[in-house]
C-alpha cells in the first residue's frame, strides 16, 4: 500500500496520544511553550561552592528556568570525596574531576552538598536566559 506524501494538510482535528486515545492537538501556546523548553538559553550560570563545615549545606539560593538542568561537578581543588542530595540525605558521591549528577529543580538551594573537609565543594553549571 503507498502512501501519498503530496497531501495538503488544513487542519488537523484529531491526534493519537502515547495511549492510543484520540486528543485534541496542541495548540499553538502550548506549542510556543514546548518550543521554548526545548530551545537553547542565551547565557551560562556558574558557581563555585565550596562548604564551611562538614554539615550538609544548601547550594545558594538561584532560581532554574523551567525545562533546565543543573549540572553539580566535583571541585578539581577538592581534597577528598563530595556528597550531594537532599535536605535530608547526601548520598549521591562525586569521587574525582569529571563526577558530577544532574538536577531538575526550580532553585538551586534545594540541592544539598556535604563534605568530610571543610572547603571542598562543587561547581554548579546551568542555562539561563541573559
């Protein structure tokens, strides 16, 4: 069976979702929305962190454009390992130069970093616009 390519399309009613119901298509808001999720950020955020005890502490406080995620690296000057989560746990280990997790939240003091040296940290990489 072929398949004719040469169609004009005028308006399109009806599309299947990942559960195969009918849906509504997006509308053109909602595409202007994915579209700008999706599209690249005009400028680069970095900060270095570095601890003041061996308590966990928050990253500053920063605010994540929707759809980015937070880059968190180990600090090349780091004399040991470095811990990174939550509030409530750090168990997530960047061992050396080149370990790093990534975030999806909205600020960055909702990530928690946690050192056994006072003065060791991370640095935080994420988009934002200019």
């Amino acid at each position: 069976m072929g398949l004719d390519t040469n169609t004009e399309v005028q308006q399109i009613r009806k599309v299947q979702n990942e559960q195969g119901n009918q849906v509504s298509p997006a509308t053109e808001n909602q595409q202007k929305e994915i579209a700008g999720r999706l599209g690249n950020w005009n400028d680069l955020e970095q900060i270095e962190f570095t601890t003041d005890g061996t308590n966990a502490e928050p990253l500053p406080d920063n605010e994540v454009p929707q759809g980015v995620e937070i880059l968190v690296e180990y600090r090349e000057a780091n004399s040991g390992n470095v811990y990174v989560g939550d509030d409530s746990t750090q168990l997530a280990p960047l061992t050396q130069v080149g370990d790093g997790r990534s975030f999806e939240v909205t600020e960055t003091s909702l990530i928690y970093v946690r050192t056994p040296t006072a003065g060791d940290g991370v640095i935080v990489t994420f988009e934002v616009t200019a």
